[in-house]
C-alpha cells in the first residue's frame, strides 16, 4: 500500500476466512478514506475564499440610512464628512468573513455593528443590518 508517498507494508496475520474478512475490511477502509479526503479537498477550495476585497469598499459613498456621504478609507478609518468638509462622525471599519465590522466611539463607549454583506458592485453594495433591514451605499466618487 502507498500511504503519504511511501510505500508500506501491511502484514496481515490471519489465514483463511478470517484473513478475507481482513482483506475486505481494509479494502473498504481505503474507499472511505478516499472519498473523505476528495470531500474535504473540494471543501477547503471554497470555504475560505473572501467574495470581494477591500478596495471594493473604499471611496465616497451615499447611504439610504443617512444624508451625510461617508468616506471609506483603505487604511481601515471611515468619517461622515459633511460639504464644508467637517467630520461628523469618524470610526473604523474591517471586512471579513462576508461581513463589514463597523466600529465607534459614541459618549465615550466604543460600540461594534456587523453588517452581512449582500451584494458588491462597483457602484453599490449592500449590507444586511441587525435588524433584518437592508442599507445601499450608492457610490458618489
């Protein structure tokens, strides 16, 4: 048998109906290891893989949820900046895991808030919120 690029010798000591019994026992063994490591290579190829990268998020965008555009900078930082350029609000945010971790600091408590990412475009993306609603940033630069 070859096992890991070896080969290795099994030694069987049963005769007769017993080491038929062995045989098939083992040659069983063989199909099911097989068949587990062909379901976990086909596995581990696709459950570890980001849909979108983080520059898909970064820029200027308009939320349904507020007025003010937010800014998502590459370096992890995000800012409500108003026209005159003043922050209204400034946080970081992280995407991983199919979800956007936005953080800030409101009344000197730091809150956190995953949001499921839904669907990315260059022109939009969509995120699932706590409460089951759906907020679209539509792209403004």
């Amino acid at each position: 048998m070859v096992l890991w690029g070896r080969n290795v010798e099994v030694n069987l000591c049963c005769g007769g109906a017993q080491g038929e019994k062995m045989h098939g026992i083992v040659k069983s063994s063989k199909v099911v290891l097989a068949v587990m490591l062909v379901l976990l290579a086909a596995l581990s190829g696709c459950s570890d893989k980001e849909a979108y990268a983080v520059s898909d998020f970064v820029g200027k965008w308009k939320s349904s949820r507020v007025s003010t555009p937010i800014h998502l900078y590459e370096n992890g930082e995000w800012e409500f900046k108003a026209d005159d350029g003043a922050v209204q609000q400034y946080g970081v945010w992280q995407y991983f895991d199919h979800k956007i971790l936005w953080t800030v600091r409101v009344n000197d408590r730091i809150s956190h808030d995953w949001n499921l990412v839904l669907s990315v475009t260059p022109k939009e993306f969509q995120l699932r919120e706590s409460d089951g609603s759906t907020t679209i940033f539509s792209r403004l630069d």
